[in-house]
C-alpha cells in the first residue's frame, strides 16, 4: 500500500502525428451535434410521445366527432362511423366497438343489408334531381339551397326557400363577421324587374310612384349606369301616403340608342305590388328577371379586399377590374363613394379554387396595405372609380345580355372533366390554366349601404351609428353560376348568414330593414301579422305557470304594435291576432271564435296602409328633428308647430285632397332608442312621455341589447302628434328623452330619442 501511495500516475502519451486527424474529426463532432440525424434516429420515439400526448388530451372528455370544429360537424356522426372523416374513422369505430361491448352487447350490431330504397340509391344523380324538382313545388328553392339546408334552418318566405339563422348560436359572430370581417348573405330571393322602352317612357313610369322632388333615375348622375338609384316607392300619385317600400334603379349602358333598359330591384314582398303600378305605362315593356339572376350581399370591414382576392383572376381587362384592384387597400368600404357600379368579366371561378388569399390585403386583413400596395389618397377615392368603369369593353353587354348568359352556362364543363384535368396535373393542388374551351362569366359589383337600405340619399346620417357594419358590396351574376361563386367568398372567409343575423346586423348599425320597419306599408302589415301568429302561438305552449301576464301588467297588445291607435284609427288589420283581454290571462283556455250577437255594432272597419304617412327621406327627417328642438306653447295647435314638415312636403308637389289636419293625424315617424340607463327593450313595447304613465306616443318595432353601444337599443315608431306632446312637455334639448315601459309589468327604462330617415 505504501509503495503504491508513493508511485506517481504515468501522463498519457501524447498524440502521434499519424493519429492527428482523426482525433481533430472525433473533436468536431462532438462540438455540433446533427439534427436531421437525430431526428430520424429518435423518430419513432417522437411519434409515439405526439400520440400520447394527444390521446391523454383528449381521453375521456371527448369523442372523435368532437374533437372536430364546430361548423364540421354532422348530427349522425355520433352513431354513424362514416360521417366522421377518415382520419378519425378507426379512433370512432373504437369508441363504438368499446362502448357496444359496456352496454352488455359483444360486438356493435351488423349493419342492415342494402334494400332498394338505401340512401345510395336514393342519392344517385337523377333520383336526386328528381326529388329537388318535386319538393320545389310552391316554392323556388335557390341555387345554393343544399349548401345552407346542411347548416342553417330554412323558411318559406316570399315564394321562395330562404336560410332563417345557422343552427349554432350566431348572433355575437354575426356582428363579430360584419364588424372586423365580412358576411356574406345569398339574396339572390330579391326581386328584379327589367324595363324596355324609351328613356322618356321609363321615366314617366316611374315618375308617378316616387317623391316628385327626389332624385330619379333621370337625373344625369345615374343616365350613365354608373351609379344606382335608391328610391322609395309610393301607390300612384299618392306621396307621402301608401308608401310601398324602397327600391334600387340601375340603367344599362347603352350610350345614345333609343331602346334603353332599366333595373329595377326591389325586395320580394312589394315585386307584384310594384309591377301592377308599372303595368298601365304606355310604350313600356316589364319583365321578371329574377330566376335569371343570382345576387350576394357582402358586408364588413373586409368586404373590398376579399373580393378582390376572390375574382383576381379577371378574363378580360377592363375598367371595373382596375378600380377593384385599386380599391382592395381601402380600410374599410364606407370610404368609396356609395352607389358606384363595376362591371368585370372573370375566368370560370372554379379553375382557381380555393382562392388565395391576397397579400395587399385578404380577407381578414382588411386595411393591412403590403409593401407597394399603398391605400389610395384622396384625389384618388374622389376620382374613384373612374369612367367607364361601369362597362365591358367592346360593346359586351356582360350581365344584362341574357341569352350569351345561358349560351355560356350551357358550354361550360361540367365538374368530371375539371377533375379528370386535376389528376392529370404534374403537381397536386396546381390551379387550372384557362383554357379555349373555358367560358368566362360577367359579374357586377355594387357599392352598397344605408342609401339602399332606406331608398334615399343620406349624406348627412350620423355615421357613429353605421360604421362598416351597413357597408358593402352586392354581386350580380348571371344564373348557373351561383354554388361557383359562393364557395369561394366562403372559403376566403366570409361568414354565411340567414335572415335573422341580417335583420340582427341592421339593428347593431341603427337602419331599418324592410318589411320589419316599414310601419304603414301592406308587406309590413304581412310580416307583423305573421310575426305576432308566432308569437302568440308559443306564449300558448307554455304552462300557465311559466308565461308571461301580460293583463296583469297592463300589457293590452304583446303580439303586435297597435300602430292603429296612435292615428286614431278603429281597429287593427284583420289578419293581426286579436286573442282578447281574456285570452291574455294566465290560464289554459283555448282561442274560440265567437258569433256576433243579433242587434251588435258593426265591426270597425280594418286599417288600411294606405291612410298611413310614413316619415321617409332625409329632407323629411330632418324637418321632424329640427321639430323636436323647440318647444311650443300651450296654445299653439299642431299644425302651427309642424308648418315647416308641411312645407317640404308642398315643397315636393304633394296632392293634399283631405287637407293638411288630415295629413298630419296620420303621420308616423320612425325613431331610434338608445337606453340610457340598464334595461333592454323588448319589441311591441309601448313608449310614453318621460316619467309618465299616460297614453302611449310610439311603440317599438324592433328591439334588443345592442353589442357595439353596451346597452339597450330600439328602434320604433311615434306618432306626430305623441311627438309634438313630448316637445310641449319638456324644454328644447338636442335630444328628447322617452320612457319605454317593461312587457313584464318592470320598471320602465329611459332611451335617448333620434328621428331617422
């Protein structure tokens, strides 16, 4: 031990040069370390620990049909392993197998053997288009029906098949889409009226049923065809009563000829209405081109630069093109000019699907300018669109030339030959070139908002209310093409929606939408009734317990507003639902049509639409908000106090046969309510003179929490007369203060008051 203590360690050798270098290669290595190397060396490993991880995720909190999004997933995917997508498919044969043999069973049971009516052959080709065909009876159904069937409810509506609301809750996303992205709405239902004849002819068609002092379609803004026209329709000769609803008028470039063409697009429940009154002109011809057409509404901050991702692909150069272009780096779409028309001509849209999203902007990234794609400046959105932007070169009639329409439709490939052509290309997923044999389809882009909305120019609106949410874009194309351009805009990112996310939005922007805010029209009369059938038959359903007592709270009409009183009117429509003060208790007790007794009054005659003035146009509105500033003495009468609405409407060449005490009686103003104060308001709701509980002055139409202002929002329709009552008891302020009372017998909420258009 001690002779081993006292020896000392032999150093190592040192290298020898032949050993040199491959101790300086053995050094290097073990510096770097190779990552390709190792991954491939350690990736079943890795693999392995990736599928662990997921399965520990997602084990016993959620089947395989679950884990997909929401809008991917199916009702019989929790039973049906073939609905689920084939990545998922032995994962859910699995959880069957698994939850078969938990349930006492030791196999999942044997599927049922083919029978001649299985869903293969139910859904073969022609067995389907023959049960489309049938099931269309009484109602048209629109080209992208089956699209929304599978993720929306639908309603028969105007003689047509209609989406109502998405089946997942989307009234939040709804104004999420329409605020900082874009939604897409198919109103291809619209009504479109084509008018042949002399342009005098078509002007004094028209002339009759518009303001005599507003601006027609004469005017030489819109002659061109480069801009649309709103307007709000009246019966014949009858302004500012029997009002009929708005309207949009687009003329057809056609220069100098003698034979011009006007659109004229209007919704659906006032086509026929309006038709009649275009039928007894002379030297004019009118057509329903409606089936002939397909129509998207586009609204949202990211309207312009999803479209412009979406029909980049441009087949012939032309104008319209151009300003989309120019226009795609535009913040939002309520900075160009509202009205303006762009006529472009694109390849087929199925050769570049699904569309690429742009670089100098794309959807959902709206105003995010790349670099070199400046926003234009302000010479530049002034001289926005430019001319003949509204025209196809060479004399291409584009969407109004219907028969090279259907002759384009007719030639097109079908969807086998553009998939044999897929397969066929070098690189899966390569776009297809056009080719000679591909057709192209004409398009028109239209710049939309409040204008269209409310059938009148409205540059002074309070855009504080409107934001983008009532801005956007309406596509014209022509039929056939509609599933083709619908799935694009929807895999760019637009958000689909149905009716009542539409009417949703228009509230969140503080426009009326028609018919549901058009009080003193024969549609809206329709859709009250309808609306309040609805109503009355669910508040029936419920247990008498669970109800609301509305005779308790004083309520006297819950389903539907009684506008006939506020005019001093006898009675409602006929078709309103008339449950009586008894069938208002909370009690189960059927609806029973009584006989009239022998020797009783006669029943008061029904409201008529066309004894109603509505308050229409910015002139007008303004009039009644200058009303609202003042504050008139005890013994000034009515008519004194509305002089100056009198006034504009003498100004317009208004026929007054029963006198101006007459006109005024049956004046309804359309007014917003923003609450001031916690409450929302619920629709129907009568609205009184601040802190009182007197008769009535006006009642809402439509109400609900709104998400851009953080409270309660209305909007409603007053009385002249309930208004000039609120300017006498109160003194002059910039905006009158109104008290909406709760159909629950609550406290009554306070709502800022502001006349609309």
């Amino acid at each position: 031990m001690e002779a081993n203590r006292g020896t000392k360690r032999k150093a190592p050798p040192p290298p020898s040069a032949a050993a040199g270098p491959a101790a300086h290669e053995t050094l290097d290595k073990a510096r770097s370390v190779d990552v390709a190397g190792f991954v491939e060396a350690r990736a079943f490993e890795i693999n392995a620990l990736q599928r662990s991880l997921d399965g520990a995720r997602t084990a016993g909190n959620a089947r395989a049909f679950q884990t997909l999004a929401r809008h991917l997933r199916r009702r019989a995917a929790s039973h049906n392993v073939k609905r689920v997508p084939a990545r998922l498919r032995a994962r859910a044969e699995e959880e069957m197998r698994k939850s078969a043999a938990g349930n006492g069973s030791a196999k999942p049971p044997k599927p049922k053997p083919a029978t001649a009516h299985s869903r293969y052959k139910r859904r073969r080709t022609r067995a389907a288009r023959d049960e489309y065909a049938l099931r269309q009876t009484g109602a048209r159904w629109l080209e992208t029906h089956v699209w929304h069937a599978k993720r929306m409810r639908m309603e028969r509506a105007w003689g047509a098949v209609v989406a109502a609301t998405p089946n997942e809750r989307s009234h939040r996303a709804a104004y999420r889409a329409a605020k900082e992205r874009c939604y897409a709405h198919d109103a291809s239902y619209y009504a479109t009226l084509e008018l042949t004849g002399s342009k005098d002819a078509i002007l004094q068609a028209l002339a009759p049923l518009v303001a005599p002092g507003a601006l027609t379609p004469a005017a030489r803004r819109y002659a061109d065809g480069a801009r649309l026209a709103p307007l709000a329709l009246h019966r014949a000769h009858m302004f500012p009563r029997a009002a009929l609803g708005p309207a949009s008028a687009l003329w057809m470039p056609a220069g100098a000829a003698a034979p011009r063409t006007l659109w004229l697009r209007t919704h659906p429940a006032i086509a026929d209405a309006v038709r009649a009154e275009l039928g007894a002109a002379a030297g004019l011809a009118v057509a329903d081109v409606t089936g002939d057409l397909v129509s998207f509404e586009l609204l949202g901050t990211a309207s312009t630069p999803l479209l412009a991702a979406v029909l980049a692909h441009t087949h012939t150069p032309s104008a319209g093109a151009a300003a989309l272009r120019a226009a795609r780096c535009v913040p939002a779409p309520d900075a160009l000019p509202e009205g303006a028309v762009l006529a472009l001509r694109i390849h087929d849209p199925r050769l570049s699907f699904p569309p690429r999203p742009d670089p100098a902007g794309g959807a959902g990234r709206a105003g995010r300018a790349g670099p070199g794609h400046g926003a234009p400046d302000g010479e530049a959105l002034r001289a926005w669109p430019g001319a003949g932007a509204s025209q196809l070169p060479g004399g291409d009639g584009g969407v109004f030339d219907r028969a090279r329409c259907a002759a384009d439709v007719a030639r097109r490939q079908p969807e086998h030959a553009l998939n044999q052509r897929r397969r066929a290309q070098l690189v899966p997923g390569t776009r297809l070139a056009p080719g000679a044999d591909d057709v192209s389809v004409p398009l028109l882009l239209i710049r939309t908002g409040p204008e269209a909305a409310l059938g009148s120019r409205v540059g002074a609106f309070d855009a504080r209310f409107v934001g983008a949410m009532a801005h956007g874009w309406t596509l014209v194309a022509p039929r056939g093409w509609g599933m083709a351009l619908w799935m694009p805009l929807v895999f760019a990112g637009a958000r689909a929606q149905g009716q009542c996310e539409r009417l949703h939005v228009s509230l969140e922007a503080g426009l009326p939408a028609f018919p549901r805010d058009w009080p003193g029209t024969a549609a809206y009369d329709a859709a009250a009734a309808a609306a309040g059938a609805d109503a009355l038959l669910r508040w029936q359903r419920r247990p008498p317990g669970k109800r609301a007592n509305y005779a308790h709270a004083g309520i006297e009409s819950p389903f539907f507003a009684p506008l006939h009183r506020l005019l001093g009117m006898p009675a409602a429509p006929a078709e309103y639902p008339q449950p009586g003060p008894a069938g208002l208790e909370c009690r189960m007790r059927r609806l029973k049509k009584t006989k009239p007794k022998p020797g009783a009054a006669e029943p008061a005659r029904p409201v008529d639409s066309a004894d109603i003035w509505l308050v229409t146009g910015e002139r007008l509105a303004a009039a009644v908000q200058a009303l609202l500033r003042t504050r008139p003495s005890a013994d000034v009468p009515l008519r004194q106090w509305a002089a100056p609405l009198l006034a504009a409407v003498r100004a317009d060449g208004a026929d007054q046969p029963d006198g101006a005490d007459a006109l005024l009686q049956r004046c309804l103003v359309r007014v917003r309510l923003v609450c001031t104060a916690r409450g929302v308001p619920a629709n129907n709701a009568p609205v009184c003179l601040p802190a009182s509980a007197a008769d009535p002055i006006g009642y809402v139409i439509a109400g609900s929490f709104s998400l851009a202002r953080g409270c309660g929002m209305a909007l409603a329709a007053c009385s002249l007369r309930g208004l000039f009552a609120l300017c006498r008891g109160s003194p002059p302020q910039a905006h009158r203060t109104v008290s909406i009372r709760a159909m629950d017998g609550g406290p009554a909420c306070e709502a800022a008051l502001t006349v609309l258009p």
